[in-house]
C-alpha cells in the first residue's frame, strides 16, 4: 500500500523524530528515510499517455495529489522466496541496476505489488518452459484477467492482500505466476528533501499496459485514474487542476519527448548507469517550480542541493 507500513526499511534512525504539529521540537534530521518503489504505466492512445491515480485526500502523504502507483517496499518483498517469484531478473542485476550491494529485486517486487494493490494491474505471467506459450497468458506473456471468473477470483484476492488477509507473494505462487521483472525498468530515483514529515528514498520503474486488464483503484489509497498525456497532466498541475510533486512532473516531461510508448519504454530498457542525468530543482517564490535537466539552459543556475534525484532513461 503507498502509505509506508511501520515494517518499511529505514536508513536513519528515528528517535526523537516528532512530526510537525505533534508538539515538542521538530527535527527534520531524524526523519527516516524509507525504501519505496513507483510505476509509470504506458498505453497507447495515438500516443503516449501515462496512468495516474489520486491519493485519497485522508492520506497522510500527499493527500490529494495525482500519483504513479507505487508505495513503500516492506519487508516481505525482500524475501528468498519472492526473489524467486521474479522471472527474467536476479537480485545481482537488479542490484546492479539500481546501485546498491544487495537486496534491489526487492523494489521490482515492490512496485508489482503496489500496483496491484492499488489498480488491480497485475503485472505477472504463468511459469511455464521457455518457448512455450500458455493459453491462460496475453501474447504480450501476461496473465490475462479478461474472463469474468478470473477478474472476480483475482478481484477477491486484492481485497484480501488489502486487508492483509493475504500475502501477495503467496497469491502469486498458488496460481503458478512469476512476477514480470523482463519488461519493467528502471529510470530514476528521488529522494524526498529535507524538512518533509516522511521521506522516502524512490525508485521509479516504467512499464506498458498489457492488454486483457483495466486498472481498477482500491478506493481506499487511490481513489481515482486517468489516462492521460504527458502534455495536459503538465498543463493541468499548472492549472492546480492536478497537483503532483515535482519529481512526478519530471518525469511527465521526459515521458513528453518520445513520440510512442515502444520508443519510451525501448529507451528505458537500454539505459545504464553511464546514462544517468542528475537533474536539478529550479525554484520561484512559491516553493520547487520545476526539474532542470543538464542540457536545459538554466541548469548550473538551478538548485544542485537535492539528496539524490537521478534520471535514467536516455533520449539519443
């Protein structure tokens, strides 16, 4: 679920963190910071649009604000047994990928789960030899929850892993699924700044829609969707028609250079570390305005003092 659970890695300790409004002396340096994992979907539409979902305004977290699905990774997802539930990924290369020493298929298997949780998109396919296709999968190799007795079986165990009456890892193993870590990458992190009540330290991933699923938000964290383009979703933020945060709107921008989502997500998938633009905040009166990117003119003129806010997903 997006809102960070209590068991959610953290890499700072917290004691004597006191949230703004609690009372006493806020420090902002004893804020942890949390592992988390976040996902822009891709469909086609006559050209790229991105799904989003709205944060119900009771969230603690950036309430009412328009997101990728996504949330903190908790400890489940760094399990042997959900290593092992990845296909096309291990934790070496995923580790590599992101640039930590062990323990980044956890993010992958984060973001999956999040997404299900939060849109009902499940992003996995039967585990079946290779080469051989299997007729409960998509020809895009992803299960197909089409058919009305599978959407209403699978509909049951979302409310279920919501209500934490069941483990998504465990879900996914009972149906003989593997979580599709082939066709989901990795293009970019941010750390929340300093001064926020919850920071967290986010991977974002980048994927195509499969066919055979609709998102379908849990109307408990997300309480809306949209297909949109890149364009009107920078427009609309603009307009405070659609507010999101400013790591969010960077990627909008990026996501507004490639023409179709094969070119997005191909580009995505050929990117490495040597590819990695460590972008910029660029200020007005009002607080963060917008992300400069290296080529951008007013980049040196921007502020470089952001904690870590990579992107890695090449245009050339």
């Amino acid at each position: 679920m997006t809102e960070a659970s209590d068991g959610a890695p953290e890499r700072r300790a917290s004691v004597g963190a006191k949230s703004p409004g609690s009372g006493g002396d806020y420090d902002p340096e004893a804020v942890p910071v949390r592992d988390a994992a976040t996902v822009m979907i891709l469909s086609d539409e006559n050209d790229p649009h991105v799904l989003m979902l709205k944060r119900n305004s009771r969230s603690i977290f950036v309430g009412d604000m328009w997101v990728y699905p996504g949330g903190a990774v908790d400890p489940e997802d760094a399990t042997q047994i959900a290593d092992e539930t990845v296909s096309g990924l291990t934790d070496d290369d995923a580790s590599f990928q992101i640039g930590i020493e062990r323990g980044g298929i956890a993010f992958w298997v984060a973001a999956l789960r999040e997404t299900f949780e939060e849109a009902g998109i499940l992003l996995a396919h039967h585990d079946h030899p290779v080469g051989v296709d299997d007729p409960r999968d998509l020809p895009s190799g992803i299960i197909d929850l089409s058919p009305p007795d599978v959407a209403e079986r699978f509909s049951q165990y979302r409310d279920e892993v919501n209500a934490g009456e069941r483990d998504f890892i465990e879900t996914v193993r009972s149906e003989d699924l593997l979580l599709d870590g082939d066709n989901v990458y990795f293009i970019g992190r941010w750390v929340t700044p300093l001064g926020s009540p919850r920071r967290y330290d986010t991977r974002f991933f980048l994927t195509a829609m499969p066919d055979g699923q609709v998102p379908l938000p849990d109307h408990d964290e997300a309480v809306e969707h949209q297909w949109v383009r890149p364009a009107d979703a920078i427009r609309r933020n603009e307009t405070g028609d659609m507010v999101m945060m400013t790591p969010t709107i960077g990627m909008l921008h990026r996501l507004a250079r490639f023409g179709t989502v094969a070119d997005a997500v191909a580009a995505a998938g050929r990117g490495t570390p040597d590819d990695d633009e460590h972008v910029r905040i660029r200020y007005d009166n009002e607080g963060p305005h917008r992300i400069a990117f290296p080529a951008d003119p007013d980049y040196l003129e921007s502020d470089g003092s952001t904690e870590v806010g990579i992107l890695r997903w090449p245009l050339g």
